[in-house]
C-alpha cells in the first residue's frame, strides 16, 4: 500500500511513517516542517526506498493536487495539526487555519484524486483526531464513540470541526473514510513541550518541573508507537464511515505521572537531591478539563487491537530514550516557545 502522511515529521506523525515502511508500506510525508515537526523523527527511514518527502502546506491546494497526481496514493492518513493546547490559547488562528481550513482543501484534494480515478472502492482517507473533542469526564465514565462533542480548548475546537468536515465529506460525497480519536500520547521524539519530556528535560537540568494546579487532571497515556500500530490497523481494517476510539487504559493523574517519572530519573539518572524535590505547583490554565478516559472496546472487539505496552513500561523507555538521544532533543530547546509559560490567557 502507498500512504500519504500528512505531518510525518511530527511526534505521532513519525511515528506512523517509521512502522509504516518498516511493515513494507510506501510512505510519502507530506510536512511543512513548523515548529514542532523534526526531519530527525524520520532519519531511521529516510534513506529507504519506500520513502519520500514533500514540503508542502496542507492549506495548499495546488501542492496538494501535484502530490495526489505525482504520488498517486492508495490512503491517506491525516493528522497534520497544530496541537498544543496552550499555544491555542495564546494563537488560536493557526490552528483554524491548519485545523480546519486544512482539513478542507486535504478533503477536497483528496475528493479530487478519488473522483479522477473512478471512485475506487479500495481508497481510504484516514482523519486521526483527539479525545479532547468530547470535553471534560467527572471522576467516573469513559469517552465512547458516541459520546456528545463539548470541545473547551480553542484546539479541541479546532480538532472537533474537522471531524465534522471529514464525517460530512463521506456522508454528501461518499468519500471513503474512516475516524479515530485518541488519548494522549508519550514516547521517543515528543516534542519538549508537552508534560513527559518537560519533566525529563528540567529535571536533567536542575529546573523547576513545573505542575499545573494541585496535579489532580487525570489523562489516559498510550504509548506512541502502540497507537501508530492502532492506526494502521483502522486504515485498513477500520469499516468506511466508522469511528475508533484509540486509548492505552492507563489513567493516571498528572501529579501521580511526574513523581513517577521523577522516581526513574532518581534511579537511572541519580542526583544529590530527589528529582521530585523540583514539582512546583504553579497557576492552571484557563478552561483545564479534569479527566479524560477512553473506552476503546469497539477497536478490540471489531479490529482485535488492544495496548501491548504499560503505562510503566513506557515511561521507563521514554525516559531511557531522551537520556540516549541528547543530540536529538539539544537543539529543540531553543525553538520558539520552549521552556516558557504558554496558555496562560487574558
């Protein structure tokens, strides 16, 4: 199968590309290479044949038309997005521009593509969103396909109105596609942004690791190459019009996610002083939803997809990984808005 990725030099993004062509899939990355994106995500398969890579802007209908008429692809996985909620907060047009205008000209072009080849049956477009959409859970239920969308972010806005586009595009124009919505994610090459690497990375650096309110939101962590294999799994096994929800069944609250990661940097990374000794409370952002948590038994029952990585587990590779791959995450650090208070609104 040829699949084209869109944002396949970000966090998950790569993730797909790598197991993609490490399962004998050709793979053509569609990235624009902003902030978050990293060339070096993709270096392990870079150099394989089943590889290219465009340059391209998902707003961009006509790189869009020259890439389905050059690449000529089987699939499409979209999950090119601005992403980090508090940059939301602080500039939500980029993200209603790359969100959801995006969305629409990738639907449009991919329509396009799939009408100039007869329509065929085997074409699927695949729109990877977020459990953000469906707001905040109290302290007990579970997110399930059904669940009523609430988004309280301007991202999870963002993320819930491209949903609608791509679910509207298969209803009036029977484009073939398919729908997953996921917890969070963590793993090698996240971005160091987000709360994992944050944590690694100034705890490494002796810095205030820094806990938004008193650490009580609750998320459910999946382990990032566990949810590109989810992925694959619901391109081509997933029924047209369908939606999956992608969860790793690991809940954990923030505050409880830092001790642990603090208690592996004090086991493989030692230093004078407890690594937890750096948690610093500090001001919530605005709009902060307290628990999300997904009830992914549709895609075990019907694709026969489960997690095979524990919470634990994984925060022990994650860790290990950034201790091993200071080359990759050195150069991040002086991106715009690394290392500083976003979010924090008006």
């Amino acid at each position: 199968m040829k699949i084209l990725v869109t944002g396949g030099a970000g966090f998950i993004g790569s993730a797909v590309v790598r197991l993609a062509v490490s399962r004998g899939h050709e793979v053509v990355n569609l990235d624009a290479l902003t902030y978050a994106a990293n060339p070096a995500n993709v270096a392990p398969v870079a150099d394989s044949p089943l590889y290219r890579f465009e340059h391209a802007d998902i707003r961009d209908r006509a790189a869009l038309d020259r890439i389905f008429a050059e690449h000529a692809p089987d699939a499409v996985m979209h999950l090119a997005a601005e992403s980090h909620v508090d940059r939301s907060i602080d500039g939500p047009a980029a993200f209603m521009e790359t969100n959801v205008t995006g969305t629409f000209h990738l639907l449009e072009a991919a329509r396009s593509y799939w009408l100039a080849k007869g329509r065929p049956d085997t074409f699927r477009f695949h729109h990877v969103s977020t459990d953000e959409v469906f707001g905040s859970l109290g302290e007990t239920g579970l997110f399930t396909e059904e669940t009523a969308y609430d988004p309280r972010s301007p991202y999870s806005a963002s993320k819930a109105a491209s949903d609608h586009l791509v679910r509207a595009w298969g209803e009036t124009y029977g484009l073939p596609v398919v729908l997953s919505n996921c917890s969070n994610n963590y793993g090698p090459y996240h971005f160091p942004e987000k709360l994992i690497p944050v944590v690694i990375l100034n705890a490494l650096h002796g810095q205030p690791i820094p806990v938004y309110g008193a650490g009580r939101n609750v998320r459910d962590w999946l382990y990032v190459e566990d949810h590109a294999d989810a992925l694959l799994t619901v391109l081509q096994d997933g029924a047209l019009g369908r939606s999956y929800n992608i969860g790793g069944n690991n809940e954990r609250a923030n505050i409880d996610l830092v001790r642990d990661l603090c208690a592996i940097l004090d086991r493989l990374r030692p230093d004078a002083a407890p690594h937890g000794d750096l948690i610093t409370f500090v001001a919530d952002r605005p709009g902060h939803d307290l628990r999300y948590a997904i009830d992914a038994s549709r895609i075990r029952d019907e694709l026969g997809w489960q997690p095979s990585v524990t919470l634990q587990e994984g925060l022990e590779r994650t860790v290990r990984w950034y201790l091993e791959n200071e080359d990759w995450w050195r150069p991040l650090l002086s991106r715009d808005g690394v290392g500083t208070r976003l979010g924090i609104g008006s």
